[in-house]
C-alpha cells in the first residue's frame, strides 16, 4: 500500500520533470544541433570575426597615420591583440554558466567598442597629442572581447549534451572554420572595400554595425528560446540603440572628424582626406597653402622654392635631358624641371593615385600642373617593386631626384636603403647624379649621416653632401650621389631663382664644427636602423 502510494505521488514529479525537459529542449538548452538556427549562428560567428580583424587593422592603420606606425607600434598592436585573446577566453570561465546571455553581451560591447575605437582615438588624439597608450588598451579591450567568443560558443554548442572527444572535435573545427573564414573575409574587407571607400573612421564604424546587426540577429532568431525574456529585451534594446548611434556617426562623422582634425592643425583645412596609404591635409592662411602627409607637413608655399630648388638643380647639367623622380607627388619637383628646356622626359613613380589627384586639384596653383604635361609620365606603383623590376625595361636616366616622406617607419625605411639606393644606381647614367632627400641636417644628423653612408655602400663614387634653410622646415639636408670629384653647382641652363645660386649651394656644402659628418653603418632591409635615428632626434644623436 505504502509503495503503491509512493509511486502515484511521484508520478506527477516524473511528469513535469518530463515536461521541463522537453520545454529546455524547445529553448534550445540541449545544444545546438545542425539546422537554421545553427547556421545563423555560424554566419553571426563569421561575421563577428570578420569586425573583430577589421577593428585590429584598423588599428595598425590609424597607429601609422598617427605615430607613424612603425614595427615597435605594429609589434604591439599585434601580439597585445593575441595575448588578450587568451586573456579574454580566461575571463570568461566564470561566464560560461550564463553562457548564450553573456556572447549576447560580448558582441554587443565588441560590436560598441569596435565601432567607435577608430573616432574615439582620433579624438583623444587631437585633445592630448599622443596615442599610444590609447591604441595599445584598445587592443587589449577588443582582444578580449574577441577571445571570450570560443569558449561561450563552445559552452552553447555543448549544452546538455553528453559528447565524446570526436564530437568535440568536430564541434571545434566547425567555430574554427567559421571564425578563420570571416577573418580572412575582414582581412579582405579592409584594404579593398572599407578603408578606400569610407575611410578609417567609418569603415570601422560599419564593421561595428555589422557586428551589431549579427548580434541581433542572434537574439531575435537563435537564442530567443535559450535566454530569459528580461534579459533579451534589455540586450535587444542596448543593440538597438547602439546600431543607430553608429549609424548617426556614420552619417556624421565628417563633421566630427572635421572639428577634431582642425585641433592638430594651426590653419583652416581647406581639403582633407584618408586614402588608402596615407592621411592627405592641405590648409591654407592668406597666401600660405600647406600640404600634410599623416600629419607631417611636407611644404608651405611661404617657402618650398628654397627646398624644391635645392633638391632639383644640384642634379642638374646642361646635357640632362632623362629624369626619374621618386616620390614627389605634389609636383612641385616636377614643375621645375619642366622649366628647363633641355629636359625632355620626366619619370615620376608615385605610390598613391589620391596624391596625384591633390596635386592636380587642390595643389595644382603650386605646381602649375606639372604632372599633366606631355613630358611628365605618372606611375602610381610601389617604387621599390618599380625600381627592383629595372622600371620595365626604361633606358638609364641623366638624373634621379628622390622625394621622400622621411622615414618614420619601416615601409619607408625600405626606400632609404643600401638595396634600393643601389637598385637606382644601376638605373643612373654613369655620368649621372642622384640628389636625395635626407632630413634635418641639425635636428636629425644620424638620418642626413646615415642616407650618405648608406649612399657611399650602395656604390656612388662621390657622395656630396649639404644643407640649406628653408624657415618652416629649418636646416634641411640633401646628399648627391655623383661621378668622382664633382662639385656643387647650378647648371648655366637653370631659369632666374628665387634662392638659389653657384655661390649659396657651394656654401651649403660646408659643415660647422657643431654639427660634422659622421660616418655610419648603412641602413638595409634587414636591420632598418633609420627609423630610429629619427625617433631618436638630436639629442641623442650618435647614442
């Protein structure tokens, strides 16, 4: 009687302990088992892999257009990304109880804070000057955030299920494929589709919408079964809001760039734009135009004639007729070479299209359309892949003139090297000269040192160097690279000049006792020392 008793009392037990387990396998707590919703999911964990890569490049790019973005910076943006990935899978052990409520709460932060990395940095770095730091917690924060994904993944996937080591497997090789297939797709994204077309601050706004748009997908479709109803509404509504303010910001964020942007510059912009190597400004004040490259000015027209003149006319003679610029996008070279008669053909290799663009534009009164002369021929290729190829073919040149950004990291380093400063050589006339932009002669001797070293180890039989002052630049230095015993001077054939004579150039070659020659160590492609020597300045110049 007891026993028959205890079982009618227990039947209802047994009954809605049958009933909770069927209503947990409607929300989907006994795992997430192939079919639509799993494949949402997949796609959301593609996608957010795909943001999470955009934001990290996003990084390095705005760590180049800001502090130059050299290997110290790369190096830590990278491997603090890595190490906070596993960082990230640590923290969120204590989460993974919760865990299709918390990858909710994951992707909508990372979705946030990706988002708005690029346009907050900018910010801080036009309140504050310096962005290091900034960019390197950034990092940390979206690494994290990216690494505590695989571990809830897996915990949801998982779900009341007993699996054995060869379920497992295939349940890790499937986020894996997803996570590296979305990766390589933002890896993608980025150069090609983002950052040229929307720019950096956008283009990573729009992989933060993207991030948001998969998180909401899998709140309303996948996991609406598996997560308290308060706590889907709450995360729904914080998604919400958040893709709208990122889609105002994408609307708006010229405005905001624009007021940011005019803090780090003394003048009103008058042109500004991100292409897809470089961060192109021109101001202007009254007469005074200037054009900036990542925030580096690169000319005022009070006084680039002294500059412009020093680099072109010391590589000049009578008998040059083929020239090779290297760099020199704003045509301010070119113009004047275009003021000699005898110069026939002008070679000019030029990495970014949107540089030639400016200066055929907003630059064009400077230069006096130079680069659309019949005798100026435009390559916008890579210099080193150009050079390294022989220039396809292209007979040797009378004189080369390379007018470079100064080398402030390690892809620029590559254009000052013993290997590339060689390679023109070889394209150089034996009878011809090469002048070379070589930095503050004062301000960063080892650099203006060093390119004549490294001039000296690529094979020029005289390296000649000197220096002149141009007042919004200072004392600015060049080294020729030349035949034996040739001195410096203005070819008879040279037009009226506003700076420039026999008599200033031949004293521009002399070096006071406060400032001598120092013979260097050539940089190379495999120890870029360069790069340092200009971080490094005066005053530790020789260290």
């Amino acid at each position: 009687m007891a026993s028959t008793e205890s079982t009618v009392s227990a039947a209802p037990v047994v009954a809605e302990e049958q009933n909770e387990q069927v209503e947990r396998g409607e929300r989907g707590e006994r795992g997430l088992v192939p079919g639509p919703r799993r494949f949402l999911l997949l796609l959301s964990v593609a996608v957010c892999a795909a943001s999470g890569l955009v934001y990290e490049l996003a990084l390095i790019s705005l760590s180049t257009s800001l502090n130059g973005g050299g290997i110290v910076e790369t190096s830590l943006i990278v491997a603090g990304y890595v190490a906070a990935l596993g960082l990230g899978a640590l923290c969120a052990k204590p989460l993974l109880k919760w865990a299709e409520t918390a990858f909710l709460w994951v992707e909508a932060t990372l979705g946030v804070v990706g988002g708005l990395s690029a346009t907050l940095l900018y910010l801080a770095f036009a309140v504050t000057g310096q962005s290091l730091i900034l960019l390197v917690l950034a990092t940390l924060l979206i690494g994290m955030l990216v690494g505590a994904e695989l571990p809830l993944l897996m915990t949801m996937f998982q779900r009341g299920r007993l699996v054995d080591a060869k379920e497992s497997g295939s349940i890790l090789a499937t986020l894996n494929v997803a996570d590296y297939l979305g990766a390589l797709l933002g890896g993608l994204a980025w150069p090609f589709l983002l950052l040229p077309h929307l720019g950096l601050l956008q283009g990573t706004a729009a992989a933060g919408l993207l991030n948001l748009v998969a998180a909401l997908v899998v709140a309303a479709l996948v996991l609406r079964w598996s997560v308290a109803r308060a706590h889907l509404a709450l995360v729904s509504t914080v998604i919400v809001v958040a893709i709208v303010g990122l889609a105002v910001l994408i609307v708006r964020s010229d405005g905001v760039v624009a007021t940011a942007r005019q803090r780090l510059f003394q003048d009103p912009i008058i042109y500004s734009q991100q292409s897809q190597y470089q961060d192109i400004v021109v101001t202007k004040d009254g007469k005074d135009r200037r054009l900036f490259l990542n925030g580096g000015l690169q000319y005022s027209t009070r006084d680039e004639y002294r500059y412009t003149e020093s680099l072109v006319y010391p590589a000049i003679t009578p008998e040059t007729e083929r020239v090779l610029i290297i760099g020199g996008g704003d045509g301010l070279a070119a113009r004047e070479l275009l003021r000699m008669d005898h110069i026939q053909h002008i070679e000019q290799v030029e990495l970014d299209p949107e540089m030639i663009r400016v200066a055929n534009t907003v630059l064009r009164e400077d230069n006096q359309g130079s680069l659309e002369d019949p005798r100026v021929h435009v390559r916008t290729e890579d210099a080193f892949t150009w050079v390294r190829s022989g220039g396809g073919g292209v007979p040797p040149f009378d004189a080369i003139l390379v007018d470079l950004s100064d080398p402030d990291n390690d892809t620029m380093a590559r254009l000052y090297s013993q290997e590339f400063y060689g390679l023109l050589h070889k394209m150089l006339d034996p009878e011809g000269r090469m002048v070379v932009q070589s930095g503050s002669a004062f301000t960063t001797p080892d650099v203006f040192n060093r390119v004549r070293s490294t001039l000296k180890a690529a094979g020029c039989a005289e390296v000649v160097p000197y220096h002149v002052h141009v007042p919004t630049f200072g004392d600015w230095g060049f080294n020729m690279c030349a035949p034996e015993n040739t001195q410096l001077s203005v070819p008879s054939t040279a037009p009226e000049l506003r700076y420039l004579n026999t008599d200033t150039l031949r004293a521009a070659g002399v070096f006071p006792p406060d400032n001598p020659l120092v013979d260097l160590p050539p940089n190379t492609l495999d120890h870029p020392v360069i790069v340092e020597d200009l971080r490094r300045g005066y005053r530790a110049a020789g260290e």
